[in-house]
C-alpha cells in the first residue's frame, strides 16, 4: 500500500519509511525513461526474474517474463493463500528438477497480486488493495514461433497498467530484514495468515454440521466445494428432467431460500458426485 499510494501521489513519500521511498522513486524513474512497453517495465521484469528463482531455486531468464492485467486479462491463481503447514511449491519447481525428457514439458505459469492475497472477511491484502489488476506469466520451454504469437496476442491490448506493475513489484520485491519497513510487514502478513486458517477451520467445521454436507479440511484457496448428498429421489428428478443432481440441487436451493450456489460438475469435480461452490 505504501508503495502504490506513493507512486499515485508522490508527495506522500515524505510520511514513509526510506525502503517504500526507495522502490516508489525506482518505479517512477522507470516510467520516465519507458513510457510505453508492451511487456512491461523492465524494472519489475527484472524482479519477478528474481523472484522465481530464488522462490524455486532454478534458473529463470527476463525474456521469458511477460506482465499482464491478471483478472481482466483472464489471469487468476492463488500461490498465497496456503492455510496449512505444507510450502507451496510450483509446478515450475517440479518441471525444472524432473529427469529428461519431462523437463522440457512446455510450460506457462502464472502469478496474480489480483487474486490470492486477501483476507476471506475483508479482502484485506499486504502487497496492495483489490482493485489493482496485475501479474505476470513466465514462458518456460516455449517453442520460439508459438511464444511470438503469444507478444503478438498480448501487445494487442496495450502495455499492463502503471499501478498493476507496482503492485507486483511490491509483491515480488518485499522488505528484507535490514529494511525499516520489514517488522511492520512481517506482523501484518503473520496476521492476516492466522487469520485466514482461523477462518478457514470456521467454514470447514460449520459445512460438516450440516446434514448431507462433507467438506475437508481446506489447505488453500477461498473457495470450498463441500460435497453433498442428495435424495435418491432428488437424483431421478434430475436425471428425468435431463441435468446434474448438483444443477437440480442448486436451482431448488435458489427458488425455496433465495440462496444461489454455484455447481461442481461446472468447474470439472466428478459428475458422478455432487458439489457446490
């Protein structure tokens, strides 16, 4: 926050730490000396660069980096919204330590301050708010002709937005122990995360009370797909009226309570079962 507010009104800097001051001032200098890049600032190219790497500990070269709009783009992941104990460790992680020939599987991951950094109550986010739109793809073992189609298909939209990069150079460039901003950032981000598991045991603990509902226990992510029984009855209804148990299920729910659910067989889950969302 301290960082995109200061780059949106500049004379804020004077009120914050030296370390937001510092990446602020870098960003603002970017844009003066590249006012249109269809990729995005090299700046932050340079640290989403350093980020992967040492993030997955491989090699990652700048040229593979491409910013996007994430959300509008299309683009939405979820890389921080662990609620376990387990790392989170990338599908690019994976593909670069695997024997030949699977560490050549052509490969396209992306990341999004967009999505995946909030609070469930609140939306709250420690590298920027909601409505900036912001990310970033890397292409890794992308055949030459296809990766220029894919410029080719981004430049279409113009250049990623100014505030989307800061904020994604916030994420990827966060305080480091020396800085003065590193304790204050460390507490927040410890918080919101304590929260988040706090919140996400409510939800699992709240859909197993309800008869026919079966939700594990979540370890990432906003979403839950509890699983649920539904009637023998229910089932040859719906089969008889040509859609998913879980649709049927979802339609009775939205005309009796007003409640409207989203359906597994929607997002792949087995149709054999039913899901809501």
């Amino acid at each position: 926050m301290q960082v995109t507010s200061s780059v949106g009104y500049p004379p804020l800097m004077k009120l914050l730490p030296s370390d937001a001051v510092e990446r602020a001032t870098a960003i603002l200098n970017e844009k003066k000396r590249e006012e249109i890049v269809l990729d995005g600032f090299k700046l932050v190219r340079e640290h989403v660069t350093n980020f992967i790497s040492q993030r997955d500990n491989v090699t990652t070269h700048m040229d593979d980096i491409l910013l996007t709009d994430a959300v509008s783009a299309g683009l939405s992941v979820f890389q921080l919204t662990l609620v376990s104990s387990e790392p989170f460790i990338s599908v690019r992680k994976v593909v670069a330590e695997m024997h030949h020939p699977f560490n050549k599987v052509e490969l396209i991951s992306f990341n999004s301050i967009s999505k995946g950094k909030g609070d469930f109550k609140a939306g709250l986010r420690f590298t920027n708010e909601p409505t900036l739109r912001g990310g970033y793809m890397e292409i890794y073992n992308i055949d030459p002709a296809i990766r220029a189609v894919l410029v080719q298909l981004l430049s279409v939209k113009q250049c990623p937005n100014l505030m989307g990069q800061v904020g994604l150079y916030a994420m990827v460039n966060p305080p480091i122990v020396v800085e003065p901003s590193y304790t204050l950032f460390e507490r927040e981000k410890l918080a919101i995360f304590s929260n988040r598991k706090i919140v996400a045991d409510k939800i699992v603990k709240f859909l197993n009370s309800i008869p026919g509902f079966y939700q594990p226990k979540l370890e990432a992510g906003f979403v839950v797909f509890p699983k649920i029984t539904i009637p023998e009855k229910a089932v040859t209804l719906a089969v008889n009226a040509g859609t998913f148990p879980d649709v049927f299920y979802s339609l009775e729910l939205l005309e009796a309570t007003g409640i409207y659910v989203e359906v597994g067989s929607g997002y792949g889950l087995p149709s054999n079962q039913s899901h809501i969302k």
